[in-house]
C-alpha cells in the first residue's frame, strides 16, 4: 500500500519510461539502492551503459536540479543534498505528463538549459535511441522486391 500519491505517480511514471525504453529496442535495469541518482541503467550493448532519470511532470515543467534547501529527511534527522542531474552525468532526462507521454532530454541538451527546471514547450525533446531488434523466427531467404 502507497503511503502517498508521490511514490505512486513516482513509480508509475518509472513503469511507462521503462516500458518506452525497451519498446525501442533495449534492455532496462533498475538499481538496487534507493541512494541510486539513476532510476534505470540502459544496456546500450557492447559494453555501454546509460543513466536515465525520470521526472513526473506539473503541467510543462521538467525539473533539472532538485533544490531541497536543507530539507530534513525526518524530524532530527539528516538534511537531504541538492542534486544536479546533469552534475552528476546522468545521461538522460526524462519527463513523464499526466497523458503518460515521454519527453526524452539528453545531457549535451538539458545540461545547457540554465534554469533549474524548463518547459517541454520552450525545449525540444530528443529521441532516444532506437536498436532493430533482430527477429529469429524471420523466414531465411527473404526475397528482396
């Protein structure tokens, strides 16, 4: 049972970016820590591995830097660090809308946008990779017309 509707809309929005990645071809992991700056690790194949981090949007915004302002985790407890995603070399950003469309951002795009949030209005998403699955069970000797 959620606790509050901000873990639900959280791994909701994880589920469709998920679900997105690998109908375009490639192979989602999820890391096992809470601590992790990544919400999924993109097998990009050959050795390479992309960072995806998922934002559930309000309205247009995408938010690029997360400015807790030393907010407490708990009563007493630790303070909680800003965090930077482009800082951190996450890959790719990801907004998620209340219509569960993607908007994918790559790090050489939304790490120059100099606010701490934008709008999917203003800034042109990018398309994620695509990888042509190969189908085993293809006929062999297909004709070429």
């Amino acid at each position: 049972m959620y606790r509050d509707t901000s873990n639900q809309s959280g791994d909701l929005s994880q589920l469709i970016v998920q679900k997105e990645i690998t109908k375009l071809g490639w192979i989602v992991s999820l890391p096992t820590s809470r601590d992790s700056v990544a919400d999924l690790v993109v097998d990009r194949g050959y050795g390479r591995f992309e960072r995806v981090q998922i934002k559930t949007m309000c309205g247009n915004s995408i938010s690029k830097v997360i400015d807790r302002s030393g907010e407490r985790v708990s009563h007493n407890g630790k303070t909680r660090n800003s965090m930077d995603y482009a800082k951190h070399g996450i890959e790719w950003l990801v907004g998620v809308d209340k219509e569960e469309k993607t908007y994918f951002y790559h790090i050489s795009k939304y790490s120059k946008i100099p606010t701490k949030s934008f709008s999917v209005k203003k800034y042109k998403p990018d398309q994620f990779p695509v990888f042509d699955v190969p189908n085993r069970h293809s006929k062999k000797n297909k004709k070429i017309i």
